[in-house]
C-alpha cells in the first residue's frame, strides 16, 4: 500500500522516505525549505506539489487572482520546469491545484470545473476536494455529511481526467466513478 509523507521539510522527507514511504506530498511545491529539492531529486518516489496562495497560516483572510485557472497553470508550468531543470523526472511529478488553499468558494468550484486544464500540461492531477469546508459553503452541510457530495465532484473530476482522488470515503467514492464511467457509455 502507498504511504505518502506530508511534509515541506527535507528532514521528514528523508526520514519518512527511509521507514518506507512511497510518495512525497510538499503543499509548498518545494518552495519552504531549499534541502527538498534534492531529497526529491535523489529518491525514486512521486512526487505532489501544490498550489497554495500565502501560507496556512494566512491563506484563508483575502485570496485574489485575476483568474485562478491561468495563475495555478501559470505556476505549475514555472514549477515543474524549474524541477525538471534540477533532474527530478517528469514522470514522477504530480500536480495538486491546492482545492481551499488559499482559495474561497468560487476559486475552488473553478478549479473543479476546470481539471482539464491542469492536465494539458501533461502530469498527473490529484485532487483534494474530500470534505472540505467549501462543501458547508456551498451546501451547509457538516464535515459528518459531506461523503455524498464528496463522491459526487469525484465522479465529474474523473470524467475531466483527474488522476488522483484523494478522498476519505473510498467505497462512495468508487460507486460514484463508476456508476458516472457506465452512464457515459455510448449506446450500442
């Protein structure tokens, strides 16, 4: 089973990456500590990189873009080249839009709207979308009941490509592709 280490610290990367971890998620897309980009270039492992306006700790009191879309792909193109230029392999690169990092309600149904413009730059695309406060927004439902509407934004960012959901109820989720994957059949 994949084991991904959470992190935007070289150290924890590393430690991580040696008791067996398969994957490296840095939601600073390896701009916090200038030691990860060599641990990412020198382990064999996948590698996620975020989208993230400000820092957790301010990214939530005024976020603005001119338009969202072409300011993450925007970054995600200066990142990934700038990896690639420090020999991490394209292959091994995964792009993660950042769904309520520095976003409000209409920066994250954008987002959502438009995976598929995150995978004409052609990596993978997660998207982290599970239960997340936007849905009590949108919705007014609480963490407790947002599965359902989880499972649902799964199923429509599957059909734009999505390559990674990550979510945290994995049967609804399932049903909620694959149900949407039939439905999409062309008739016989």
């Amino acid at each position: 089973m994949p084991i991904s280490i959470d992190t935007t610290k070289a150290k924890v990367a590393a430690a991580a990456l040696e008791q067996g971890a398969t994957l490296i998620n840095d939601i600073s897309a390896l701009r916090q500590d200038p030691d990860m980009i060599r641990v990412a270039r020198d382990c064999e492992v996948p590698i996620i990189i975020m989208h993230m306006q400000g820092t957790p700790e301010d990214m939530q009191l005024a976020p603005q873009y001119e338009d969202v879309i072409t300011e993450i792909y925007a970054f995600f193109r200066e990142r990934t080249g700038w990896m690639e230029s420090q020999g991490v392999a394209k292959h091994r690169i995964i792009l993660d839009p950042g769904i309520g990092f520095g976003k409000t309600l209409a920066h994250n149904l954008a987002i959502l709207r438009n995976v598929g413009a995150f995978k004409q730059l052609g990596f993978p695309v997660l998207i982290g979308h599970s239960r997340k406060s936007f849905l009590e927004k949108l919705l007014g439902t609480p963490v407790a009941q947002r599965d359902c509407p989880t499972a649902i934004i799964s199923a429509l960012c599957a059909q734009q490509g999505a390559d990674i959901l990550r979510v945290h109820d994995v049967a609804k989720t399932v049903a909620a592709v694959r149900l949407t994957e039939e439905l999409a059949q062309v008739p016989a």
